[in-house]
C-alpha cells in the first residue's frame, strides 16, 4: 500500500475544541484534515464536565479562524465577556462547528486511533523513515481498520488518563479494587450523580481547581441532604493559600471560585486533613479507610479524586518521541509549564518549536501537549494550532515557522516567562 505521502490526508486524533481548530486551520490552509474521534459526538471529553463553569471568558475559549468560519452561517458569537459552563462552550461553539458543512464530512465519530506507526518501519528502522506515511490504527463498530496519513497532530486531551490516588504516581494499595467508589475528575454532583453522593460522607483528594468546584458543589448538596459529610484531603501543610490568584486576574472566575472555598472553609463546612499522601485504601464494612503516613482518615462512602491528569504515551510508542522526563510534554516545551519551576501559571505563547519531536511529522498539541502539567488554557491551544498548520502549509519549512512562532520568552532566561 506504498502511495505519494504528499496526497494524503493530515490526521488529527480528537475532536475536542483544539481537535477541531487543528481541522478549521488545515482546511484554511489548503490542506485536507481527517479527524478521528472516539466518542459519539465533539467534544466528548467536555461533556464529562458539562456542568463546570469555566474560569476563561468566551473571548479566550474560541479559535479566531473558527469564528470566521461560524460567523459565516449566521451563527450568534457569544458575549466575549461571558464565562460559559462546559455544556454551553460545547452546545455555543463545539458542536456548531463540528457540524459545519466544512468540517462535518472530514469528521469520524465513534472512531477511536487506537495505535500510530510509520509505514514499514518500527520504532527502530532508520531507512527511508523521513519518507514514509504514517499508519493509524482506527477502530469503530465495523472493526480494524489502516489509515495512511502524510502527519499526526495528536489532540487526544488527557479526561480519558486521570491520575492515581496513591502518592506515589501508582495505583494506592487497594486502589483498584475500591474503584466503584471513586470518581476520577469532576463529578456532577448536583445533578446526574447526586444520589451516589446526598447524604453520604465525601472524601475529596486534591488541591487544584477541579477540587475546590466539587467541593463547591458538596456543600451546596449538604444543605439539601443534610447528613452529607466533606472532607477534604491535600498534600499541603495549610489551607492558607487558597486565595492564590492576583485581585485583578483576568480570569476573573478562578478567583470568584478561590475565595468561596477559602469562606466555605471560614464557615467549618469543610473538614480539612493536610499533609496526605495516600498509600492504601481499605474497605471496612461497606466503607472506605484511606491511609496517609500510616494513619487512617475517618471512614468514607465516597472519594473524589480530583488529582489531574496523564497523557496517554502509549499511543506512541513506536514514533520517535522526545519527552520531558518530569512533565511529560514535547522535551522542549517542558521548562516553560513545569510547576516545579513556574508557579505563576501563565505560560508564553509558543509553537512548532517547542512541539516537535524527533518524528519529523508529529505534532501533540492542546492539553495532551501539557503532559501532567495544569495549567492548560484553550487560548494557547489555538496558537499552537496556528503555528504547526503554518508549518505544514509550508512543506515543513521550519526555519520559517520558527521564526514566525509566537513564543515570546526564553523559558532558561530566569524571569523572562513568569515568576518563579
Ligand atoms: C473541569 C475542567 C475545567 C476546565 N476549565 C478551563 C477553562 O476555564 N479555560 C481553559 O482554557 N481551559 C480549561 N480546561 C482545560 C482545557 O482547556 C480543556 O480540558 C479542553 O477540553 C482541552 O481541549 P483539547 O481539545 O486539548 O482536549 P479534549 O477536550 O479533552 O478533547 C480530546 C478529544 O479526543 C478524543 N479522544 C481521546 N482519545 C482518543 C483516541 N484514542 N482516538 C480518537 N479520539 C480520542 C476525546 O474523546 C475528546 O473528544 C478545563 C479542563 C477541565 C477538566
């Protein structure tokens, strides 16, 4: 099945909101997407947290291409000043565009890329490799099939991967078996969930944002189900920062949501255990015993493990990949969003330069691209989107595209990116 790699479709893997700016911008450019998505809409990944307000306004959540695209069927552009829950961005913006005459038919839904190699070359083989199509391995309800595709862009997020429970990066002990208990991400307590949860004592586990809205939410559920319990484990020493964002941040939502905790937390409604570090999980009774450091927490009939996210590596696992070591993202985005360098959580803009990868034709773009980092934000999508699109409109002239990248700090120039 050899062919002339330069005819063939561009695969983008995820029709989540960068999937399909990926999509929107190939097109624009004169190039032939096919995107494949495992779900049975857009956006599937979204609809698992449909129910979260969003802390970016309208303004930073649509791709500019895109909009041109829109605007040009009558759609209604939101209030950029607005910020729209998951379920609004996906009914607003996603799904429209999913299903604009444009994009539709180079959509497969129900698809999922379950495996990527290059033709006739393992991860080993040199020969000729530069030259070759990719191999993308799809399954959907008619079976197996290959597709050969002349590049990757990998928008497959990272919902699907969350992290574990246990400290140390490994499933805690008992972890597995105690699943039925657990939910991964962010739950909708106040609606499809909330039987599994009014009335019940609560464990939530993390310290970022998708905790304090589950938090958030279990509080309001208490006040209806009265005998539902909150408790809140961190890694921290303190709940004293809480309130981490500055007074006129732009994303003004994130810092309505810091300060409701921090006042849930004034008011008791939240029973605080720091310094957690999960090393086993037992079922006791019909309950749930989390042990931290060898002690065991009160019991629990639920645990909500808002702990982040992972990329799926596995999915490439026989192309040439450079990742950093400690976040997982391209090796050279990786000093720019490591928290363990940055705590200001604004990253530059950047582009092909910091996603390559030794496969020459392999792009990771939106929040997969962050690797285990938090600080995504849809608005640096795009202009990743932007740059490798550029790049391949431009028959891979790099040097080119690098010197239109929009990255605008040297992330080993001390103070140049952001605050340490
Ligand atoms: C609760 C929550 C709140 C957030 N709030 C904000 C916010 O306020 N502002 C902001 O800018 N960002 C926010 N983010 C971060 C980020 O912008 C979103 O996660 C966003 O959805 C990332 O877009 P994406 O297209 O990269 O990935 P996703 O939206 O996750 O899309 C990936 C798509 O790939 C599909 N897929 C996965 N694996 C495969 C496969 N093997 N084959 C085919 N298809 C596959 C999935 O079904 C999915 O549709 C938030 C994230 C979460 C979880």
């Amino acid at each position: 099945m050899s062919c002339n790699v330069e005819n063939l479709p561009i695969a983008v893997i995820g029709a989540g909101p960068i999937g399909l700016s990926a999509a929107v911008n190939l097109l624009d450019a004169g190039l032939t997407p096919i995107v494949f998505e495992s779900g049975d809409c857009a956006g599937s990944n979204i609809a698992n947290w449909a129910h979260v307000r969003m802390f970016s306004p309208w303004a930073y959540n649509m791709d500019p291409t895109a909009i041109s695209l829109l605007k040009e069927t009558g759609w209604t552009e939101p209030a950029l000043t607005d910020f729209p829950t998951g379920r609004e961005l996906l009914d607003r913006y996603v799904l429209p565009l999913a299903s604009h005459e444009k994009i539709a038919p180079h959509l497969h839904l129900n698809t999922r890329v379950d495996n990527i190699s290059r033709q006739y070359h393992d991860v080993l083989r040199n020969d000729g490799r530069e030259d070759a199509a990719f191999v993308v391995r799809v399954s959907n309800a008619d079976g197996e099939r290959d597709i050969l595709v002349r590049a990757i862009i990998d928008a497959s997020g990272t919902y699907q991967t969350p992290n574990w429970l246990g400290a140390h990066g490994i499933p805690a002990i008992g972890e597995l078996a105690a699943s039925s208990s657990i939910s991964y991400g962010v739950p909708n307590i106040l609606g499809a969930r909330r039987e599994q949860f009014a009335g019940k004592t609560v464990l939530v586990i993390g310290g970022g944002h998708s905790a304090y809205n589950a938090l958030q939410d279990l509080v309001k559920l208490s006040e209806q189900a009265q005998d539902t319990r909150i408790l809140w484990g961190i890694r921290q020493a303190t709940v004293d920062n809480i309130v981490r964002s500055p007074k006129n941040d732009e994303l003004q939502e994130r810092r309505r949501l810091e300060v409701h905790i921090q006042t849930l937390l004034e008011e008791g409604k939240i029973e605080v255990f720091t310094h957690i570090a999960i090393e086993k999980i037992q079922s006791d009774n019909g309950k749930l015993v989390v042990h931290s450091h060898s002690k065991a927490l009160p019991p629990v009939d639920e645990i909500i493990a808002a702990t982040g996210f992972r990329p799926n590596l596995a999915l490439l696992s026989e192309l040439r990949i450079a990742i950093d070591p400690a976040t997982q993202s391209p090796v050279n985005l990786g000093p720019l969003i490591d928290p363990n360098l940055h705590t200001c959580g604004s990253v530059p803009e950047h582009g092909v330069a910091e996603l390559s990868h030794p496969e020459s034709g392999l792009y990771v773009v939106g929040i997969k691209s962050y690797g285990r980092a938090p600080t995504f934000l849809l608005k640096t999508g795009y202009k990743q989107v932007k740059s490798v699109t550029s790049l391949l409109a431009n028959q891979g002239d790099i040097e080119s595209a690098v010197a239109n990248s929009p990255l605008s700090c040297d992330a080993r120039v001390p103070g140049s990116c952001c605050s340490k």
